[in-house]
C-alpha cells in the first residue's frame, strides 16, 4: 500500500468520512489542476487505481455542440506544477469540508423530536448559541423562556424544533418552551415510559409557570402517577429542576370525558361536569370556596385543563349556578349600552339590530306596560271615575265611589243592583241610627239606598208583606247629585214601610 492510500486512510479517520469519499474529492482536485494547464483537453476526467494509487488522466475531443467524440486519449502529465497543485489543495479542501457539512446534517436530520445538551456560547437580544460539540444550535428569543437568562458556559438541555440545510452546514433551531421538552425529560427520568408502560398521552404548558400532563398506564399493577412522581418527588423534581423551578402538574388520563375533565382541573375539587357534545363546551360545577382554585391566577388553571382535555371549560360556583337556574325563566332584553359617537351619551343598541335609544326613549319604553297595568287597575278596584259609565252601576253601593261621580247617567240603577246585599247593610245601618239620613259627603249618599233597604226590610219583617223598592230616577242636575241621589230612594222606603 503506497504512502498516499495511509495518508487518505488517516485522514478519513480524522474527519469521520469514508476512503471512498476522499478518493472522490482527490479525482475532482486533479481533474480541476489538469484544466488549469496550458493546452489541457476541455474534457477529461482523472482515475485513481485504489490497489496501487496509479493516476490517470483521459480526454476525448469535443465537436461543435459540445458533445465527446472520438477513443479516449492518455493525456497524463508528468508534473502538474506548482499552480495546478494549489488548485488541487483548494479543491481537495472544499470538498472534505462538503463531505464534513453533508456528514453533520445527516446526523441531526433525523433527530427532530430529540434532546441535547448544550453549552452556552453567546446570547443577545435575539437569539442565543449553543455549542454541540461539533455544530452550534441556534436558540431563537421566541423559544427562550421569559425571563429566563442562561449565563455564559452553562449547561442547557434543549428541543430540536428543526433542522435547516445551508452553505455554511446544517443550523440545528432549539427550543426551551416546546412541551416536548417536558416529554422527553420525563422519558430520561422514568423509565416506566422510556419502556413504554407508562404513556403520556397529553401536555398543556406555559412556559415558567405551569405545565400539566396526563398519563396513563399499560399494565394495571403500575400507578402511573406514582411512577412519574418517583419516591418522595425525586423523579419529577429533577425535571423541575431542569426547568429552572417551572410547576409541574400530574393527573390521570380517562377515556370518559367527565371524569378527565374534572381530574385536570386538579388541585380544584370538582362537583360535578355537564358536557355538551354539539358545542364542545364542559360546564363545571365547583363549591363556592374551590371556585378561584379552580380557575387559578388569572384563569391559568382553567387555560391548561382546556389545552389538556380538548374540550371548552366553563367553570361556574354552584351559587352561580343556582341564579342561573333561578332565572332562566326571565325573558331579559337582548343588547347593551353604547357610547353615541356624535352626541357622547350612551344609547342602548339592541342585538337584533335597529335604530338606537336614547336613555329617555329607553325608559319610556319600559314604563309602557307599568303604565298599562296602572290603567287596568281601577276597572278591578272599583274607581268612581270607571264605576259611573253605563252598566257599571253596580260598584256604586260598594262605596268606594265618589259623590260626584256616582249621579253619572246609569248611576241611578246602583240601587236594584245592590238590593241583594240590603240584609247585611240594612243591619250596619240601623245600628247607627239617624246616620241613614245623613246627606253630607259621597258616603252617606251611597248609604242612602241601604238604608231604605233596611227599612223597608224590618217593615217588611213586622207588617207581613215584602218590601217594596222605588227605581231611582236620574239626576237632571249633574252639578247637585247629593239632592238627586237621595230623595227617591227616601220616598221609596217610607212608602215601603206604610204599606207594610
């Protein structure tokens, strides 16, 4: 073996690149050194004999479209000379450090998903390198964790996000806030799930704060919550070490939805899940003091557990819940109170749509049916203004009727209509004695008929006969109905009473 073929074999060793690749780059640097002779072939190519390293050079003539033709001729130089030899240098050097690039690529192509180790070279404001050994790994701002600065020749394990193929060799991008970060330190940690009996089957993170995962179990005998966690924490204390101190949360996965959903809001205590299909939401029932625990601060807690599970998570108190069942019946007004930009004063613009009210218009709007339902009162209540229209003289002897307004035409029929309830005014009456003829004020007027019920009833009582009622005759002076009301009504009773 000649002295060339030992060097190429050291120098493979070296640099991790194959014979075969070197005597490549060795043909493509002698062909580059015979081109840059004076009188040399514009086609030709070298050939190296690996048994006992012979160098040919051959050539074949060109024809006029630039295609070889013709034997292949020997064309081989005794000396190349000293230019040609720094071609041959130049080229034999590019080409190894090609293969080396090539070599490295291939090497972390294949391990997007992977773990390394790095040492921090240098960091600024936009990304930050780290050495590999042999590459660097770029560490973007935006993979970094906030507020998380790495001192200079620290130690970092990190997420190979991607790997890139450029001229100066691959660029290996990392990450600090992938959560396959957190993955695959717990695959280093716990061997359960480097073996495969113990899976992880989701992760939700925020980056230096809090990170939950669920896990599961192949075998039943295995706790896959005990196994992540190790004896006493020391497993998943390591991997919250590595984290610079980041939360770590571990619950257990389900395949039914309801009991996942409540195991991931864990630490909270949850009462009860309704899950509505259709719309991908789970409603949360907690106890009112668990209800800030559940959701976390500033809702984190809330954040993860619907990353975990997939599902929208609507957490409620139960005396939320009990208000919303409360009035669910209440059919409120749907839209909400704007700023008009041209005035400056809120509107309410309804969610239907429509023009916009004013806060006056608003509350006219609303006073309507109050209004409506003041109206409707006094036909129920037995108001005098209402009572005194036609066929509504029956209220009358009920008296809640003012005087004025009871000597109404049809007014005067309020008598017969009251006569049934004679035999229980006539007694209230005749107690009070000479009150009966009392004209003064709108109640003694109205008691009139009663009392010459009464009398006529107690004539009636002692002489035999039924009592006998006159019909009253309206009043023709609408301005006098005190003089009109009673004196009928009088003449009626005593004219009952002498026929009795």
């Amino acid at each position: 073996m000649s002295e060339m073929m030992e060097a190429l074999q050291a120098l493979a060793a070296e640099k991790g690149i194959s014979v075969d690749t070197l005597m490549s780059a060795l043909a493509d640097a002698l062909e580059s050194a015979y081109k840059r002779m004076p009188g040399a072939h514009e086609y030709a190519w070298v050939t190296i004999d690996p048994t006992n390293f012979d160098i040919r050079v051959y050539a074949q003539e060109i024809d006029e479209d630039g295609e070889p033709y013709g034997p292949a001729l020997d064309v081989t130089p005794k000396d190349f000379g000293r230019i040609a030899a720094q071609t041959a240098r130049q080229v034999m050097t590019q080409r190894i450090r090609e293969a080396e690039r090539e070599l490295r690529y291939e090497e972390y192509a294949g391990r997007e998903g992977d773990i390394v180790t790095g040492t921090v070279q240098q960091g600024d404001s936009r990304y930050t390198l780290l050495s590999l050994g042999p590459v660097e790994a770029l560490l973007p701002q935006a993979e970094q964790v906030p507020h998380e600065r790495a001192e200079a020749n620290t130690r970092l394990k990190a997420y190979i996000v991607e790997v890139r193929r450029t001229s100066k060799g691959p660029q290996i991008v990392v990450s600090r806030t992938h959560p396959g970060l957190v993955l695959e330190l717990f695959k280093l940690e716990v061997p359960e799930i480097a073996d495969g009996v113990v899976e992880i089957k989701a992760c939700a993170r925020e980056p230096g704060h809090r990170t939950k995962i669920a896990v599961w179990s192949n075998d039943s005998n295995v706790d896959p919550v005990g196994a992540c966690v190790g004896a006493r924490g020391a497993r998943v204390r390591q991997v919250v070490n590595e984290l610079r101190g980041e939360k770590i949360d571990i619950v257990p996965f389900s395949d039914d939805p309801y009991e996942f959903v409540a195991k991931a809001l864990s630490p909270a205590k949850v009462k009860e899940v309704r899950i509505n299909e259709d719309t991908g939401v789970a409603e949360v029932i907690v106890p009112d003091y668990q209800l800030s625990l559940a959701i976390g601060k500033e809702g984190q807690n809330a954040r993860l557990s619907a990353r975990l599970t997939g599902w929208r998570v609507d957490i409620k108190s139960e005396s939320q819940l009990a208000e919303e069942e409360t009035y669910a019946q209440q059919d409120w007004a749907e839209g909400e109170w704007v700023v008009d930009p041209e005035t400056g004063e809120q509107v309410w613009q309804p969610a239907e749509g429509g023009p916009a009210l004013s806060a006056e218009a608003w509350e006219a709007a609303v006073s309507e049916p109050s209004a409506e339902a003041g109206a409707a009162a006094p036909s129920g209540a037995g108001e005098a203004g209402e009572a005194a229209e036609p066929g509504a003289g029956a209220a009358a002897p009920s008296g809640a009727g003012e005087p004025g307004e009871a000597a109404e035409p049809g007014a005067g029929e309020a008598a017969p209509s009251g006569a049934g309830e004679a035999g229980e005014a006539g007694e209230a009456v005749a107690s009070d004695g000479g009150e009966v003829a009392a004209p003064e004020g709108g109640e003694a007027g109205a008691a009139a008929p009663d009392a010459g019920q009464a009398a006529a009833a107690e004539a009636g009582g002692d002489g035999g006969t039924e009592p006998q009622t006159a019909p009253a005759a309206p009043a023709t002076d609408a301005e006098t109905p005190e003089a009109a009301v009673p004196e009928p009504e009088a003449g009626a009773a005593g004219t009952g009473g002498d026929d009795g």
